[in-house]
C-alpha cells in the first residue's frame, strides 16, 4: 500500500500538473522529468533492478500510445514518473494490476463519463445529431439483445449472428429468448450494451465535438478533426480514411495526433492559403488523471 510520502507525492504531482494543464495545456518537463530524477535513485536502492524494469515497461506502453495519437508526449512523461513514485502493483475488484495501469483505467473512466454528459448536452441541441445518437442507440441495444440471447447457447459464436439484418436477428432473438435464465439474459444485455456503448460515444465525439474556426484563431494545442495532406488540401475525417492515410507521408497534420498543432503547423498553414478548419473540442486530460487517483484511493481505503 502506499505510504504516507507517496500518498502526498501523488496528489501533488497530479495537483501542479492539472493547474498547468488546465492553464497552459502543457505539463512542463521540470514536474515529470524531476520527479523521475528523484524517484529513479530511490527505486533503485529500496527495490532494486526489477523497479527500473517495471517504469521502462510502462514507458514503452506509454509511448507507443503516443505513437498512435492516444496523447501527448507530456503525459507520457507524467505515467512514467507516476509509475516511478509506486513500481508495484494493487489489488482492486479482485484482480492485480500496476497501480498505475488502475490509474489510466480510472483515467479513461473519468475521461468516458465527462465526454458522455458533454456529448448528451451537444447531442440533444441539434435535431440531426440527436437522430443520428438514438439511432445508434437503438442499434447497440438491438445487437447487445442478440448477443445477450445467443451467447449462452452458441458461445462466441454468436457474434456472427449480429451480422443478420433486422428484423430477423430480432425474430431470432426472441424465438430463443425464453431458453435463457432471465438473469443470465439481463446482465449479458447490461454487460454488452455498456461496452458497446463506449463505442457508440467515441463514434460520436469525432462529429459531435467539432467546430470550424478561422487560421487567425488557431492556438497551440488545437486538433484539427480532418486530414491536411502536404499540399495544403483537406481530407474529411472518417474512420476508413484513417486507417488509409494512418502511415501516409502526404499527411502534414492528423486528426489522430493528440498533441495538437505547434506554431510552426499553424503559420504553414497560413502559408499554404488555408482560411478556416475544423478543430476539435479538446479536453485536458490530467484532470481525469487526478479524479481517477481519488477513485482509487477510495476503491483502496474505504
């Protein structure tokens, strides 16, 4: 568990680093790479070599979720000195993890939570956005009914039922329903409309969070929600067009690249002729991190 020290390094690691994240959008280099400074030597000697491979190993994930425009480099550095403070892993709902993969698991929580009101809000004041959002609320509900039903009967194999155009898996479903305990049927249907819930709201904050803003207005940190290929040109965003231009040399600036624009982006696209963009409504995120440790703490304690 954590000590007394580590309990008061965390809160103000995640204190200092939400106020310039909130205030800068930045978290500086002297908070992260300090603390790795100071909690290195000390893992070293009170834990030995098997702590240093525990913080390079959440280094190597940190950054490869980096690489694939999860976040920014500063939150990679800000895990990794979190990692530093505590090397060890904890228990919580029965399962042992790092503590700090619980931390980014509260985190994404948190994050999933705010984005989901911010989005109802969003959501229920545009009339095609709303028809858009209950649709796909209705198509969650209908698939998690299907797999709710034939899960138990046909195991995994019941995924490939979901691909059968409605209104026959619905028939299907309820043809089958009443060979399944109730129970067994209504916590599948809860379990599998919540994740895929998840989906549904990641789906949508790409189109629900986004605003067109003139070049002039740019700031640093701004995401722009489409595709700006070398020569200036803009591709919509869509999820088949990011996984085609994923690892394209023609694009310049990405939607998927958390780190947003840096000034010299935004003065080339002045340059190339652009007068307005789409930008994405962007939140900091070690705010989530801070409220996620306060979860955990109190998964832990209380």
């Amino acid at each position: 568990m954590l000590t007394v020290f580590q309990f008061f390094a965390f809160l103000v690691l995640l204190f200092v680093a939400t106020y310039t994240d909130l205030r800068q959008r930045i978290i500086p280099d002297w908070l992260t790479l300090g603390a790795l400074a100071v909690f290195l030597p000390i893992d070293l000697y009170l834990y030995g070599i098997s702590s240093l491979l525990h913080v390079g190993v959440t280094f190597l994930a940190a950054y490869v979720l980096y690489k694939i425009g999860v976040w920014a480099g500063g939150d990679v550095k800000l895990f990794t000195a979190l990692d530093a403070l505590y090397p060890h892993d904890v228990t919580l709902f029965g399962y042992s993890a790092p503590f700090v993969l619980w931390l980014f698991i509260a985190s994404i929580f948190v994050g999933l939570l705010v984005t989901l009101f911010g989005l109802l809000r969003r959501v229920f004041s545009d009339p095609l956005l709303r028809r858009d959002f209950l649709n796909a609320l209705l198509l969650a509900a209908r698939k998690s009914l299907v797999l709710a039903v034939f899960t138990p009967l046909f195991g995994w194999a019941a995924v490939l039922v979901t691909f059968v155009p409605y209104p026959l898996d619905i028939f299907a479903s309820l043809t089958l329903a009443p060979f399944v305990p109730i129970f067994t049927l209504l916590y599948d249907f809860v379990y599998v409309f919540l994740a895929s819930l998840v989906f549904v709201i990641l789906a949508f904050r790409t189109s629900a969070f986004v605003r067109e803003k003139p070049v002039s207005e740019l700031k640093e940190g701004d995401i722009v929600a489409d595709f700006v290929l070398n020569d200036g040109s803009v591709v919509p965003f869509s999820w088949r067009t990011a996984l085609r231009l994923l690892h394209d040399s023609r694009v310049r600036l990405s939607p998927l690249r958390a780190a947003g624009l840096y000034a010299d982006d935004i003065q080339w696209l002045r340059e190339q002729g652009v007068e307005r963009i789409r930008v994405k409504y962007s939140l900091p995120f070690v705010p989530f991190v801070l409220i996620g440790y306060l979860f955990i703490l109190a998964a832990l304690y209380l």
